[in-house]
C-alpha cells in the first residue's frame, strides 16, 4: 500500500519532533535548531529526494541536498535573510523557508507574469526579475533551480515545450542581468505537477508558474562546515 507523500511526511515529521524533543530538553533555542537539524534534517532529507528523483523537484532540489547539523544551521540563518530580502522586495511572491533552502513560487497574481500561450518577459516581469537579480548578486553562495509548470490546457507536448521556454527565458532574463550563469540549473514539467485544481480558472491560472528552488552553493557548504567545525 502506497502512503501519500504528505502523510507520510507527517507521520515522519511527528516521530523526528518526538526525538529531538527528547535530545534538546535542556537545551537552548539556538542548540535546539541545530540537534534537529541534524535528526530530522538529514533523514527526511534522503527520504524527500529519494521520493522526488523522478520529478526532480523543487522540494527535492532543496531538502535532497541537506546538510545538517550545525552547518545545517550556519546554511539555514544566511537563507533566512535572504528569503526575508525577497519578502520585502517582491511581496506578491510566494516565499517558504525549506530545510536549508528556499522555494519561491511565481503565479500569474505574483510578479512573473507570462500572456497567453507566449514566453517573453514583459514589463511587469522584468520589474520583479531585476529586483530577483539584486538579491541573487547580494547573496552569491547561493545556487538557483528554476523550474517551469503549466496548466493542462492544450497537448501535453505543447505545454512540456511552453513550460521549457518560460523556465528558460527567465534564467536567461537574469543571467542577462549579471547572475553567473553556473549558478542556474532550469528544468521544465510542463502540465504533470499541478499544484492546484485544473478544473477550476483560479486553479489553472495558480499552475501557470515559475517555481525556484534556492540552495546552498559547494562554497557555501564548505565555509559552513569550516565555520562551525564540521568536516
């Protein structure tokens, strides 16, 4: 019997929170962070990017590469303040803290918007992109996912292909504005992770997204592991 992702997390997610519990009664609110960083982090880390491999993720993109531990945490407090940049730079963003990543997610209501079957970045995208751009040079160590969906309307190959030309126009679009391009990785998805309803206008047009995953860079990692003793 399959369990549904997210049951499944949530039972994991119960029985990790059991256990740091137990190993962080006496322990303070920085000290508590990092023991369960360092549980729960890794395990449901390996657990998520095992499970997402095939569809590869902006979950799995970040919590598949945790690191744990206290350079889990030094990680974690350098995304805090950048996922805060982006809060209040690009409010219509969504914005979630994962792991020691983060996941933003663009929507046609919150700043990269694309026309009707087309893929080029008009003027209300390329306002957000260009403060994007800003806070990806503020925060280098930093490496970029950035994935394309659509809704389920037209062909399946029509909408792998559109999906493909959003992801990429927008990668391209801030590499244009001075992000190194080997910081980017894009990958596209078309119609086949739909996060809303497609039955529903405000579902389809919820689907119709561009989604990043924001990660720790190898350098990143390294002075993380050094800063806080950790090899």
């Amino acid at each position: 019997m399959k369990i549904g992702m997210n049951k499944f997390l949530a039972l994991l997610f119960t029985a990790t929170l059991l256990f740091g519990c137990e190993a962080t009664k006496n322990a303070n609110k920085t000290q508590k962070g990092v023991v369960i960083g360092a549980t729960g982090g890794a395990v449901i880390g390996g657990i998520i990017g095992n499970n997402t491999k095939g569809g590869n993720t902006a979950l799995g993109a970040i919590i598949g590469g945790v690191v744990g531990g206290a350079a889990g945490g030094y990680i974690g407090s350098r995304m805090d303040e950048q996922a805060k940049k982006i809060e209040q730079e690009i409010p219509g963003a969504e914005v979630e803290r994962v792991g020691e990543g983060i996941n933003v997610t663009f929507d046609e209501a919150s700043g990269v918007y694309f026309d009707t079957e087309k893929y080029n970045i008009n003027a209300k995208s390329q306002e957000t992109l260009n403060k994007l751009a800003g806070i990806f040079k503020e925060y280098p160590k930093s490496n970029i996912l950035v994935e394309g969906h659509t809704d389920n309307t037209g062909s399946e190959s029509y909408n792998l292909t559109l999906s493909k030309n959003r992801a990429q126009a927008v990668s391209s679009y801030l590499v244009n504005n001075g992000v190194s391009s080997g910081r980017f990785d894009t990958k596209w998805y078309g119609e086949s992770q739909p996060k809303y309803d497609n039955t529903t206008a405000e579902g389809r047009a919820k689907n119709r997204r561009v989604e990043l995953a924001i990660v720790a860079s190898d350098e990143l990692k390294a002075e993380a592991k050094k800063a806080t003793g950790e090899n």
